[in-house]
C-alpha cells in the first residue's frame, strides 16, 4: 500500500497493485438498490480522459471524479452504476447494481456512461457475458448495452440517433 494513501470514503479502500493494476473495494456490504455515495467534489467540464466519467452528450460533458472512485475497475457484468442522470449534479451517486459483499471490489460497465472512450482496452473481467474490446457504447449494439443494469440517458439518446 501507498503510505501516503488516505481513502477519500470511509467505506471503501484501493488496493495498489501496480499502475495499471488497482481496484476499489468495499469494507461493508450493500444491498441492490442502495446509494453507495453521493458524487462530490467533482470537476466538471474537462477533457475527455481515461479519468473522466461521461456526464452528458457534450464533447466536454466529462467529470474527473477526484476520489478513491477513480480507482472503479470495468466488468461486463457490473456490481455498481454511476447515476448522473440527474440535471442538478449535487444528485449524482453511485449506486448499487446487486448485493455486494463487504471486501468485494466495486465495477461498473464502462460503455454505460462512454459514448467513445479516450483509451479502448482488451477486457479482462472474466465474466460469462464479456464483451472483448471495450471502445465506448457507439461500438456495441443497444442489447448489449441495456443488459448490463444500468444506462445513461446520453448514451440512450446517441444509440437511438445511431440506429434510426
């Protein structure tokens, strides 16, 4: 662990496993349904980057989340959805898709929120139902998309411009 480390939400810790190999991961559980945080601190209007979550059709619709939540690893068969559907951004939360197990780690479906993604990557979730090369929602169908649990309404929006 990093010793400079201090984990922005009391319910969850990083664990560092090299650059490219960290995670996010529970110390309690939490039930389908359940609010897991409410998004603060985020800065809004950057650049699209491998630190951004998607926040609106925009070109600059992006959020850097400043926070452990940076550290939300990809699966194709997600355990939580970053909800920032909401027109007011002092709503936006993390939410969760299943139960979840205390000491479990914390995933979201990447092409819920990413119309076309700053960095694509080979997935390695391991899951039954993995998709492969994640790109964004632009390059999947609208079933693969909507079977994940969650979905933006942007991306919504653009799957149903892109199939008219």
């Amino acid at each position: 662990m990093i010793q400079s480390y201090s984990p922005s939400h009391a319910d969850f810790i990083v664990e560092f496993h090299g650059e490219f190999s960290s995670f996010l991961k529970t110390r309690k559980s939490f039930i389908q349904g359940e609010t897991l945080t409410v998004l603060r601190n985020l800065t809004i209007r950057s650049p699209k980057a491998y630190s951004t979550v998607q926040c609106g059709r925009g070109v600059e619709d992006n959020a850097e989340l400043n926070s452990d939540f940076l550290y939300v690893n990809h699966s194709c068969e997600p355990n939580i959805a970053f909800d920032l559907s909401s027109t007011d951004p002092t709503e936006w939360h993390v939410r969760a898709l299943k139960n979840i197990d205390a000491g479990s780690p914390v995933t979201f479906f990447y092409p819920s929120t990413e119309w076309e993604m700053d960095q694509a990557f080979e997935c390695q979730c391991g899951t039954e139902t993995c998709l492969g090369r994640i790109q964004g929602a632009k390059f999947l169908t609208t079933e693969q998309v909507n079977e994940r649990g969650w979905v933006s309404p942007w991306i919504l929006e653009l799957m149903e411009e892109r199939d008219a």
